[in-house]
C-alpha cells in the first residue's frame, strides 16, 4: 500500500504542495491525468459527476469541465501550459471565482521498482486565497459551509 | 474561523515570526531573550510579536516581576484540522487514481473490468 498523501502549506509562497507515491510509471499517471475519459475516473470528488466539456491536452491547449451536484453546476476551466514525459504544468480558475487563477505543476518522478512519485503544487496569488482553498476544502469550496460561494449559489451567480 | 486561518498563515510566512514560534514551542520566554539571538532590536521583535499575537497566537503572561511571551498551542489545532481535512480529501482522490492505474496495461490503456464506469 502507499503512504497516504502528504500535505504541506508552503510557508514562504502563497502554494500548497501534496507529495503521493503510486504503484505506476510516470507514463500511466501522465495519461490518467490527460485522457478526458480517465480523468472524470478519479478526479472529481466522490458522489459527484464531472462532465469534461472541452478539453485539449497539449502545451497550448485549454480544458473545461462541469460539476453537477444535486442539480448545482459549477464550472472549472484553465490552459495547458505544458504537457511532457514527467511534468504537468496547468491554470485553474474556479468559475465561481473567476478572477482567481492557480497555477498548477504535477512533477511525476520515477523511483523505480515500478513506483512514481507525485508532487503537485497550487501556486494562487496571495496567501488569504490559499487559506481560505485550504479551509474550504479545495474541492469546490461548497463541501463544508463556504458561506461566500453559498451566497453567489443561492443568488443564481454561478 | 476562517478569518483566524488567514490570520495565522500570515503570521507565519515570516521566517523571523516561525522562529519566534520555535523557540516559543520550547517554553515561554521574555522579549529579550527572544530578541538576543537575531541581529535585531528589541523594537523589532516585539513588532513580530503584536503580528503573532494578533493572529492569536501567542499572549503576553506577566508572572511575577517577569512579563513573558507564550505560544498557545490551540491556533495550531486549528491549522492542522483544515490541513488534515485538505488530506483526507486528496488521498480519497489518489485511492480512486490507485485503483484506475491497477487496471492499466504498460502503454496506458485501460483494460475495462466488470464495472461499468462510463455514462
């Protein structure tokens, strides 16, 4: 079994970086990570569906994609900025905040013995944005009482 | 609550104030000894100190003739229970990964088994 995944709040930048280890080649988690059929396999929180609207993955490319919960969408869209053998590099906005953009780097290093470290890190723009994506969850902010989106949810903005 | 997270991580983004932290981890001290290590005056420290205290997470004791600075350790409770939160959440996510790549063949492809997991 793998250790579980490991968090860090980066102390100096505005990041949160996750370290996981997985019984894979960096080639198949590049893959389960870009293949718009994959990707809605594993990445959209549980008891959820996430629709991939568009989604191009290549450097250059953009992607898109939909969460429907209970009749509630929510939109997430970003730019592939770079796509190789062992590094993911993307933007991600959250619709319901749209000016907010992260950055997003997934380095896949092999470790050999058929095991493939995952680092990933969000880069956002200032550490009071961070703070509240840790609190909320990350997921979609609406988990557990994000009262500002809640709002923007009732009052039809998203 | 949230407002306090935000409010604690600030603190902490100075490398001075996580010193501070550190040394107070250790046991309460007075604003000079904790400002006798750094290369700093007294005046600064205790700038660091009101940001620290502000963020709730340290207070100012005065016991006997000796007013000392001490940590409390129930804003870093707070922390970690966001963090471990964000955790759960992504290793649930990585289970879900693991269990996609167990059904992976070399080239990336993935051999479908018995449940039907497309719409």
């Amino acid at each position: 079994m793998s250790e579980p995944a490991r968090i860090e709040a980066d102390p100096t930048v505005p990041a949160i970086h996750i370290y996981r280890d997985f019984r894979a080649t960096p080639a198949q988690l590049v893959r389960a990570h870009t293949d718009p059929e994959l990707v809605p396999l594993w990445m959209g929180p549980a008891r959820r569906t996430m629709e991939v609207d568009y989604w191009d993955a290549r450097s250059g490319g953009s992607w898109r994609y939909v969460d429907r919960t209970d009749g509630v969408e929510l939109g997430f869209h970003g730019c592939f900025h770079e796509i190789s053998d062992s590094r993911i590099v993307q933007t991600f906005t959250f619709e319901g905040m749209p000016e907010a953009v992260a950055l997003e780097t997934m380095v896949f290093q092999d470790l050999g013995d058929g095991m493939t470290r995952l680092h990933a890190w969000s880069l956002v723009d200032s550490f009071e944005g961070r703070d509240a994506w840790l609190a909320s969850g990350m997921e979609t902010g609406v988990n557990e009482g994000y009262a500002a989106l809640d709002a923007l949810l009732a009052a039809g903005r998203v | 609550m949230e407002e306090q997270l935000t409010l604690v991580f600030g603190a902490l983004a100075d490398p001075t104030r996580r010193d501070i932290v550190a040394r107070l981890a250790v046991g309460d001290a007075t604003v000079g000894e904790l400002a006798a290590p750094y290369d700093i005056s007294v005046q600064a420290i205790s700038k660091h100190l009101k940001v620290l205290e502000g963020a709730g997470l340290v207070t100012k004791t005065a016991a006997a003739q000796r007013r000392s600075v001490h940590l409390e350790a129930d804003v870093f409770g707070l922390m970690t229970t966001w963090i471990e939160r964000y955790q759960r959440q992504a290793e649930e996510r990585f289970r879900r990964l693991d269990a996609l790549l167990e059904q992976m063949d070399q080239d990336g492809n993935v051999i479908p088994t018995t449940q039907e997991t497309s719409s």
